[in-house]
C-alpha cells in the first residue's frame, strides 16, 4: 500500500465515495422527475436520513470548494443587462429585509424561550438568520447548548432548501424545470471555458481571502458575471456540471446531520418546526408587503428573503430560472447583518442573564 493511502485516509475516501453514491441516488430520483431544484432536494433528503440512520456521512473540504466555484461560474453565466434593470428596487428591497431579519429573529428567540423554555443565548442563536458557522463559533465561546443551536439551524437550511421549491411549484410560482441544450462542445466554446474557470477561480480564492461572506461562490459569481455581462464570454457550463454542483451540495448539507441520534433529534423537532414556522409566517409578511408595492417576482423575492444558507438559496436562484443579481444582492446584505450584530447581541445577552454563567446552565433538553 502506498505512503500516501493509510488506513485513515482510506476510511475518509470510503465514507466520501459511500455519501456521494446516496447524494447521486436521492438526486436523480427527484431530479430526473423535473422537480424544481430536484438534484439539489433529492440529495440533501437522501443523505440526511443516510446520516440519521448511522452512517458516516463526510464531504471532503477540498471538493466542498471546488463545488461552490462551479455554482459561483453558473449563476454569473445568466447575468445580462437586462437582469440590471431592476435595480432602482434594491436599496428598499434590501431595507425591507433587514428590517424583516430583525423581527424574525427576535420573533422566534422569543418563541423558544416562552414555549420550549430556552435559555436567552441559545434562543438568540438559534433564531440567527443565517451565517450558521459563525454562530457556532459564538456559541462555543459563550458556552452556549451548540447541539441545540446546530440542530435548529440545520433544520431551517434543510426544510427551506426542499419545501421552498415544492411550495413555489405547487402554487404556479414556477414551472418545472427543463434541462438546457449546453450546445455543441466547439474549441471556441472550451477556450472560453478555460478562462472562464481561471478568471473565476482567481476572483473566489481573492473574495475568500478577504473574508467576504460567501466568498468562493461570490467571488466566482462576480467574476463571472463581468465577463458574460460585458459579452467578453459568452460560453456557459454545460448542464450536467450544474447539476453534479447541486448534488455536491445537496451531500453537504445532509451530512450535517451525521452522529446525530434520531431520538436527540426528535427532542428538538418541536423547537425546530415551531421557530422555523414563526420566522416564516414574518418572512411571508414583509414579502408580501413589497411585493404589492413593486412588481416584483413572488418567487425572486421568497427566495431572496428565505432565511436559508446562502449557498442553497443561490443555486436555487439558478434552479428556479430566478435574477440571481436580485437574490445575491438580499443574502449578501443578510449574512452581513448576522455577523455584524451577532457577536454585540449575543454577548449582551449573556452578560445581562445573570451571574450564572452559560456553562452552567442546563440546556432546553437533557439526553
């Protein structure tokens, strides 16, 4: 056996091969149907219950990145002019949402410490809009419940990221998807594919090197959109790499639900359901504001007000046939309005729930 492949490094890329295979299984078995965002429900739903159910579930770093890149080039390849003229609507569609973030998270902090009993500072955490990895962060230094915190988090990513799509399908929102002629594979095409891949890979490792929220996939975007939007390209990347994206991340997602009990989760289903359905209802209600105000896409503004992980949200801009310009625009101010305020909020919080200190504490449910 090679140096290179030890015993430890051999189990990693067999859990890897095991977690991709599912994620391809529940993809194409919702994908292939025409399902809106198919590829990227199916997989999550897939490893997910893999992962419930005790198996090891893991998605190497490394392919994690490249996967964000690849969704990155895709949503800036249908940036076009005319995507940019409903911008003059952004600065109050913007200012609606963080409004709306406010009160949602507030709404649901609340919800958790009336009816589940949470503690003050895992109640704020887990009502956090966003920016998940962030929020853990916080939460382990101020000794917050992180099992808590992660379970109602990964909740809200996973419930948005299936039933958002469904629910738009199901009431005429949007169509069903059709899967695109990627054309034929001309050495024009591959040499605009080849700089589009560098040019992008260049703006991402840049935009993640700064510490821009979401950086990979931003940075990629971004560049990519420069370039299809100034017509310097004009090749895209063909289907099946879109789709392969999408089951990538679909595996992620569920994978965050690996060692973890159904039984621990089930102690949480209630808190989870119940902070997700409050922040919904308030989510519905500033959306449904705006929309009577401008005409605006029903489906372009859920999206872009949906409280779920950045990455999800874009592709299903992508998906869905949606202005990623407009959607980008919202998650980008979103995330930056969680990570600024969170660490302030937080640890006001904490010092203002008395002498006890967050360690001390028992969480909202003892296993």
């Amino acid at each position: 056996m090679p140096a290179f492949l030890s015993d430890e490094r051999l189990a990693t890329l067999r859990r890897l091969a095991e977690t991709l295979a599912i994620g391809v299984a529940g993809g194409m078995a919702l994908g292939l149907t025409g399902m809106p965002a198919g590829y990227l429900s199916g997989s999550i739903l897939a490893v997910a219950a893999a992962a419930l159910f005790g198996r090891p579930m893991v998605v190497s770093r490394p392919l994690q990145r490249v996967t964000f890149v690849v969704i990155g080039m895709s949503l800036g390849a249908v940036v076009t002019p005319e995507t940019l003229t409903g911008m003059a609507t952004y600065p109050l569609s913007i200012a609606v949402l963080l409004v709306g973030m406010v009160c949602v998270s507030f709404a649901s902090a609340t919800y958790l410490r009336v009816v589940h009993g949470w503690e003050k500072v895992n109640a704020y955490l887990a009502s956090a809009p966003g920016a998940m990895s962030q929020v853990l962060i916080l939460g382990a230094e101020l000794k917050a419940d992180l099992r808590a915190v992660a379970i109602v988090q990964s909740m809200r990513v996973v419930i948005i990221a299936v039933g958002l799509p469904a629910g738009l399908s199901l009431f005429g929102l949007v169509g069903h998807v059709t899967r695109p002629d990627p054309g034929p594979m001309t050495l024009h095409v591959l040499d605009e594919l080849a700089i589009l891949l560098v040019a992008a890979s260049i703006g991402a490792a840049v935009a993640d090197r700064i510490r821009f929220p979401g950086g990979l996939l931003f940075g990629a975007m971004l560049t990519s959109a420069v370039l299809h939007g100034s017509g310097l390209i004009h090749a895209v990347l063909p289907w099946w790499a879109t789709n392969a994206a999408a089951l990538v991340l679909g595996a992620v997602i569920g994978a965050r639900f690996t060692n973890m009990a159904p039984r621990v989760l089930l102690n949480y289903l209630g808190a989870g359901f119940g902070s997700f359905a409050v922040a919904v209802a308030l989510t519905a209600v500033f959306a449904a504001g705006l929309i009577s105000v401008f005409s605006l896409r029903p489906a372009e503004v859920m999206i872009a007000y949906a409280p779920g992980s950045v990455d999800a949200m874009m592709l299903l801009a992508l998906a869905l046939h949606l202005d990623p310009v407009y959607v980008g625009a919202h998650h980008v101010m979103r995330i930056f309005l969680v990570s600024l305020t969170a660490p302030l909020v937080a640890r006001t919080i904490a010092r203002k729930d008395g002498a006890t200190p967050p360690s001390r504490k028992k969480p909202p449910f003892q296993d």
